[in-house]
C-alpha cells in the first residue's frame, strides 16, 4: 500500500536489541502518537529510510555491523536541507572509544544508554522529530525560494529583453562601498567590457575631466537631498573615442533614513548629441559666412569706390590741369586704378570659377624658373612703391612640371603682392626655389605683420583677410590666398602658411611635383637617358586624379608603360585585366582601403607583383601594417622620384 508522502516523512524505524524490545518499543511510540516501522537489520532501517523517515533508532551493535557503509552512505546521499537524526542504543558499562569516535563519524547521532528509561527514550526521540519538523521547514522555504527565483528569473529574463531592446543599461550603487553592479549594456555604454568591475572611483576615471564636477554634484544632491538623479555627461573609451550618456535614478534609505543605494538606468546617446552638435555646427557655419558675406559686400563697395574715386580724381585733374605733367599723372593713375579694377574682377570670376568647378587648366610640362622670375617682374611694381627690398634664389637646372604656366605665375604674383602688402614700408621679401624629394619647394617669405594662430588656421578660406585697421588698409578681397589653394591642389601640389606670431613676418611655401624633362636629341641621334632598367607595366592606384596621374607621367617620362586607377574595386578590375608587373598603392583609399587592395590582390594569384605602398604615414607601426598586408615596399609621400626609379630598376 502506497502511504502519502508526508505520513513516511514522520515515521520512526527501529532497530531493537531483542524482539521484545521491538514490541515494547513500538508500543511506547505508538502511545505518545509516533508512528514507527520495526526493520529486521540496517539494509531495511535504509531501504525504508529511501521511502521516508523522521528519525531512525538502532543499537550500537547493527550500526557497527555495517561493513558495507549503508548508513554512512543513506546519510551523505542527503540533500542539503536534511540532516536524518540517527539515535544510537550503546549498552552500559565500559565505553570504548573506538566504537564511540565509529558512530560519531557515521552522521548525526545521539546516544543513549541501555536499558533504557521510557521518559528518556520518549524525550530523545520527541527531540529527534522537533529537529527533523525543522528541516522539512527548511526544506519546504528552499522549494518556495526555488519557485520565486524561477519566476523572478523569468522576469528579469523579459526585462532584459526590453532594456536591450532599448539599449538601456541598469546599475545599483552600492552607497557604503562604492561599488556598483550593472548589467553588459551599461558597461557597453560606459565603454568596458562585460566581464569589467564597475566602482565609483573607476566610473569618475571614465567620465570626461570637464564633466566629472556637474556629475559629482548631481549624485550628491540625490543621496543627500532624494533628488532625481539625471544627468548627461561624456565618457572616455579606451580607443581614445568620446560617448554620451543619459545617467536616470534614485536613491534608496534605510529605517534610520540612511542612504543604502542608488538605483537607475544608463542609455548611450552620442548619436544624438553629435547630431545636435553637427546641427549647431551647421547653423553657426551659415551664420558666420552670412556675417563674411556681409562684410565682404561691404568691403568690395569699399574697394570698388578707392580705384574709381582716384580715377575720378585724376580726370578732373587730366580735364582742367594746363602742364603735361599733370595729364601724364592723370593718365597714369587712371592705367594703375584701371589695372587695379580688372585684377580685382578676375580674381571674382576665378573664384567663382573654383567654386563651380569649371575652372580648366592648359597643363603642359613647363620649367617653373622662368615662371618665377617673371611673376617677381610682374610683382615688381607693388615691391618697389613700398621700398622693399627683395631676394630671389632658384636652384640651377631645370625644374620641370606638369602644369598651366599662366595660372601658375598667377599663384606666385599674389604670394609676392600679398608679402608686399602687409609688410610696412622698407621691408625684406625673398623668394627660393629648390628641390626637394621629388617636388619643387618654393617658398615666398617676408618680415611683415605676421599671422595669429587663430588666423593661420583660416588663411586660405574665401573672404579672409589680416588686418585692415586704417594703418593697415592695402585693398584686395581676401580671395588671393584662396586662389593660390585650390590652383596648387589643382596641380597636385600643396600650400602652407607659417608664422612666429604677429609682427614676426610671414612665410607661405608651395610644393609642386617634379617631372622629368623630355630626352634631347643629340647629333642626330637620341641622347642617352637614365638607366632605368628593363620597360615595366605599372598600375597607379590614387584616389588623387592630379596625384595618380602625375605619377603615371612621371613613370612613363622614365621608359615605363603606366596605367592608373581611382580606387579599390577598379585597381582591381585594372589588375585582372592588365595583369602589371608592379603596382603602386594607395594607402588612404575611399571604402575598399590600400591594405584590402592588397590582400585581395595577394589572394587572387599576384604573389610575385611587385606591390608598392604610398603614405602619408611613416612610422614603424605603418610599415609593419603594410608589411602585414603583403606589401614589398613603403614610400612615405611625396615619393622622391629617384628613389622610386631606383626600386623599379631593382625590381625582379
């Protein structure tokens, strides 16, 4: 017959010295309303201790009868929540300890001396229940505990999918010991990884220096005020990138009114900031080139009235003077004002031109000396009505590049007239040209007003202009250094301004690719050329058309065959077709970069392609990264041209 569970759980086995004792035993039990099971040797006491038992009595001989352990075993198969109270009936007389220090090690036991008293053996085994009764209510608060962290499992399960769902990050700071558990997102917020500790002292290192004292105030207000925690604030990753986020929570108080912890989410919102940013950035863009175009209108109706107001000026004079002189100068501030109104109408025109991209250019390989020293005849006029005096300095040889020769003295004729015009009367000039790895350096200086930091850095944009305070006042429309910028990058060159500070002179220097002359014929025959190897088939991959395409120039001036490509996915199309024998890579390359590029080409049967990469970048960690990537060499730009000869003329 199949008893309840709950009615084996409080039986009583018994193992009794005689079989008399078994019925007086069971008869004492069954009288205080214990109910017991009389088992005939301890495989019984603990196969029906398996079924249920409150308690088990055996006498000291059947336990130590137990060479197979069973006892021992049934006890330490327990769950945590039971301890089964083992009563153990030692006969009177001498104890022996070895038999003592056996039982004790079997479990729990209690031991009692025989022959026993009915109240002793009724209290012992009253005692024995009563604990027992307390491991079933443990047991049963275990099972509800079980239940309630399932379900509490459940829940934070569904939680969690909401907050990732919302990338929202839960964190609990703990107020007495600072630290501060919180779930994988709010450490992704806070830029740590999901196995990182969180502490208070750890967080404030993470928060943006300028943002940690708005932060620090903002947390005490809420535990010592029980304010709303709510803040926004930057963090500092690791990758040396800045985040925002939105900090949300409130404090919690002990029954004394102590503050215990802080409780709240964390949300990641740098997009949203740096949306407000470019917005801001936007608004205040347009507001500063509606304030330049404002100024600008005012300052051409400036310059526009100075020519025209001379120019009125001198044909009064020219009308009513009687001397030859007078008409001479009449006539000749109206040629100079006239002149001085026709440069100020192109440089408009170019720089609408530029602005549109319509702007084209004669290009033609040229020799810049000539260009130079004529721009110095052209500048000649302004330097010499302001008594400067002037030094020209152009290495020996020629200096051949690719290029619109009008357009280039147009950008050395406003470097010269704008050192001129803001260098105080009696000033030095100089102007040096030489060359330097592969690209001519020419360099216009001048020891005049100099610039400020803050105005180098807008030099080159439309409009700008350094002072014209009245004492300072030399005309132009700030378009002339934006002239000279984008003709330079049109030739693939670059330009930059330098200076040591207001009053400490000015230095602008233009860089522009060199290419080889032509070969002359020489007694009816063609002069021998560099020795430039066997003729290679090179691809030229830059994203730059005037650099990509000046290189290829240059590459066949040398004797090779080049063909040019703009970016990755059509270097690599150019590749499989062409099949080069050498290939010179951009590094810096729109989407598909140089180091891709390179892999792909590796993996698609180009191993013994000679790969060549150009950079901007020339440290050992950028080498190594081409290296890596399956690179035979790396030339930092500009590539000196005779280097690169040389590493094609080796080339296998």
């Amino acid at each position: 017959m199949n008893e309840p569970a709950d009615v084996l759980a409080e039986r009583v086995l018994l193992i009794p010295p005689t079989a008399r004792d078994a019925d007086a035993s069971a008869a004492i039990l069954r009288g205080v309303g214990v109910a017991c099971v009389v088992c005939r040797d301890v495989a019984h006491l603990c196969e029906e201790a398996g079924r249920g038992a409150a308690a088990a009595v055996l006498t000291q001989e059947a336990l130590l009868s137990d060479r197979a352990g069973s006892v021992a075993s049934l006890l330490k198969a327990q769950p945590p929540w039971s301890d089964l109270p083992l009563i153990v009936l030692v006969p009177a007389g001498l104890e022996s300890p070895r038999s003592l220090a056996a039982i004790r090690d079997v479990g729990h036991t209690t031991l009692v001396k025989r022959p026993l008293q009915r109240s002793t053996f009724v209290s012992t085994v009253a005692s024995a229940l009563r604990d027992r009764r307390r491991q079933y209510q443990a047991r049963d608060l275990l099972r509800e505990q079980a239940r309630q962290s399932e379900l509490l499992r459940g829940a934070r399960d569904a939680l969690a999918f909401a907050l990732e769902a919302g990338r929202l990050g839960s964190w609990e700071l703990d107020v007495a010991t600072g630290d501060i558990p919180c779930s994988p997102i709010c450490k992704r917020n806070f830029g740590l990884p999901a196995d990182a500790a969180l502490t208070h002292a750890r967080l404030f290192e993470l928060i943006h220096p300028d943002d940690r004292g708005h932060v620090d105030r903002a947390l005490r207000d809420s535990i010592e005020n029980g304010a709303e925690y709510l803040v926004e604030h930057r963090i500092l990753w690791d990758d040396g990138s800045v985040h925002w986020v939105q900090v949300r929570g409130r404090t919690s108080y002990d029954a004394c009114g102590k503050a215990v912890r802080l409780a709240g989410m964390s949300l990641d919102v740098t997009e949203r900031r740096r949306g407000e940013e470019a917005l801001r950035t936007s608004v205040a863009r347009l507001e500063e080139e509606d304030r330049r175009k404002d100024e600008f209108l005012a300052m051409l109706a400036h310059e526009l009235r100075n020519p025209l107001a001379a120019i009125s000026s001198a044909t009064q004079v020219a009308k009513r003077g009687r001397a030859k002189e007078q008409l001479d100068w009449g006539l000749d501030v109206i040629e100079r004002q006239g002149r001085h109104l026709s440069r100020m109408i192109d440089d408009l025109l170019d720089a609408s031109r530029i602005t549109r991209g319509v702007i084209d250019l004669h290009r033609e390989p040229v020799d810049l000396a000539p260009i130079l020293r004529s721009a110095v005849e052209t500048a000649r006029p302004l330097i010499d009505q302001k008594q400067h005096a002037i030094s020209v300095q152009i290495d020996a040889g020629r200096m051949g590049v690719e290029g619109d020769a009008t357009r280039l003295e147009q950008v050395f004729v406003n470097l010269l007239n704008n050192a001129a015009k803001y260098t105080d009367a009696g000033g030095r000039l100089s102007l040096s040209a030489r060359a330097e790895g592969g690209r001519v350096v020419v360099r216009v200086r001048d020891t005049g007003m100099g610039m400020t930091p803050e105005f180098l850095a807008r030099a080159f944009d439309l409009f700008v202009q350094g002072d014209r305070s009245a004492a300072r006042s030399e005309g132009g429309l700030g378009i002339g250094l934006t002239l000279v910028k984008s003709l330079v990058e049109m030739h693939g060159g670059s330009v930059a301004a330098s200076s040591a500070g207001p009053g400490l002179g000015s230095e602008f220097a233009v860089r522009l690719p060199l290419v080889r002359a032509e070969p002359e014929a020489d007694a009816g025959r063609e002069a021998a050329g560099p020795d430039v190897g066997r003729k290679l088939s090179v691809l030229v991959v830059d994203d730059n058309a005037d650099t990509a395409w000046t290189t290829a120039l240059s590459l066949e001036l040398l004797g090779h065959v080049a063909a040019v490509a703009h970016d990755g996915p059509a270097a690599l199309e150019a590749a499989r077709s062409a099949r080069p024998e050498v290939v010179l890579l951009d590094i810096g390359l729109p989407g598909m970069d140089g180091h891709q590029v390179a892999r792909a080409l590796r993996g698609d049967g180009f191993s013994d392609t000679l790969i060549v990469a150009l950079s901007g970048y020339g440290r050992d960690e950028d080498r190594e990264r081409s290296r890596a990537a399956g690179f035979d060499h790396h030339l930092v730009k500009p590539v000196d041209l005779d280097a690169l000869a040389a590493l094609l003329r080796d080339a296998p």
